[in-house]
C-alpha cells in the first residue's frame, strides 16, 4: 500500500482503481511539489534537472513557467504529468501521491486528469484528427458512438471538425495543435499541462491557441503552460514563475 500523508488521507480514496474529478469535491491541491528534485545519471555524471522544487496549484489557477531551454521546464512538466519519476521529494496531482504507485495506476490516472498539449503536437501519424481525440478516451465504459460523438465536439470547439478524417500530415501546424488541444480536452481532465504550445504557429492559429487555453483556466482547469510566449506570460492574473538551472523561482 502507498505511503499517503495524513493532510490528503480524507480528499480521496486511493484504492479505487478508476479514480475521476469526480472523485475530488475536497480537493485541496490540483499540484503540489514539495522539494521535488530529478537526477539523471549520465555515465559516471550526475545532473540534476530539478532542484527541490516547491510548488501548489489549485484548480483554477493560471500557472506561467519561462526560461531558457535546458532549463528544467519539460522536465517539471513530465513530473507532474506523471510521464517522469521524482528522484527525491514528494508529489501530489489531484491530493493523489501518484508517484508512490505503479505505472499501470499512473497511467490511467494521467489519461483522466491530465491533458497534455505538447510544441510538436505529438499526433500519432497514422491516425485521424478524431482518431487521435479518441485515443486517451480508450479506458472509458461509454458505447463507441457516445465517444465518437464526444470527440467530434471537441473538434466542433477548436474549428477543426470539418477536418476530422484527415491524417496529421494533411493539417497544417496551427491545424495540428488545434487537434491535439481538443485531445487534450478529452476526458474533461481538471489539469492541462502545455509545453511551448504556441511555439511553432503563426499569429492567427498562435492567438487561437491562447485564446483556447485561457477558456480551459476560466471553466476551473488548472492550466500550466511552460512558455517563452510573451502575450502568455503578460495574461492578467496568471502566477509566474521562472525556471533557471533547475530551479523555479516566482517571476515579478
């Protein structure tokens, strides 16, 4: 049985294999860090990408990291997502001290309660725009026409339904993103982590793309968006932080 903390030991039963937001109506934290810190070994070296990193987030929160590449930004990114493991410290998502379980539990919980929007999109190739929204609903009970119908409003919400049976390849960039937002919606996840989402788009689908974000933070998603996106980083009431050599910082 998971190590949990008597502060967090009333929010959530852990033992349910199926957890959802439904799950959390006394939530206390979407995310927190406390003194998380992440080691590679890179031969006989050492490096540390985070260190002891302390952070809470709450739903609803608007969450701005910058910093230079290389600076520990996707690696904290993947932490919270559960993708990565904290070396060191402790990390809670959604009250749920994910990292004290095995990888077939984080896995279902990120599919649940996580929504990741990635710079390069990270569309499987071989799938359709709705094909890929339908892909993190594969754990859901819901009838197949229920999750068909669900994806294709999603693509209704980013203006990519009429594009729906294309393959990635047949998008452009800002068409990409605007797909791989709405499967970041799938599953209405309380949490969408977005790593340089605007990166590589124009102005138009660039603005598309900040405008979808700040829509998530209003509905009580508590988004976090690593960024060097200046129209991101300057948002009215968005908490900023700043990552330097593996260390957060609160950004004035």
């Amino acid at each position: 049985m998971p190590m949990v903390d008597d502060d967090h030991q009333d929010a959530v039963d852990y033992a349910k294999d199926d957890l959802s937001e439904d799950d959390f109506p006394k939530v206390k934290h979407a995310v927190k860090l406390v003194d998380v810190t992440r080691t590679y070994r890179l031969g006989k070296k050492e490096i540390e990408a985070l260190k002891r990193v302390n952070l809470e987030v709450a739903l609803g929160d608007l969450v701005v990291i910058s910093g230079r590449s290389g600076s520990g930004k996707t690696t904290l990114l993947n932490i919270i997502g559960a993708i990565d493991l904290v070396t060191s410290g402790r990390l809670f998502v959604m009250d749920v001290p994910i990292n004290d379980y095995d990888e077939t539990f984080r896995s279902s919980f990120r599919l649940g309660n996580t929504g990741f929007i990635f710079q390069s999109y990270n569309l499987v190739s071989t799938l359709t725009a709705i094909e890929n929204v339908l892909f993190p609903m594969q754990l859901s009970a819901k009838s197949s026409d229920e999750l068909e119908t669900e994806a294709m409003a999603l693509l209704e919400r980013v203006e990519m339904s009429d594009r729906a049976d294309h393959l990635p390849w047949q998008l452009s960039s800002g068409e990409q993103q605007r797909v791989a937002i709405a499967r970041a919606m799938a599953n209405d996840p309380p949490i969408i982590l977005a790593d340089e989402p605007t990166a590589n788009l124009d102005g138009e689908s660039g603005q598309m793309v900040r405008d979808l974000l700040l829509e998530l933070n209003k509905e009580g998603k508590a988004v976090i968006i690593m960024t060097h996106d200046e129209r991101i980083i300057d948002q009215s009431g968005a908490r900023r932080f700043r990552m330097e050599s593996g260390e957060l910082h609160d950004n004035v």
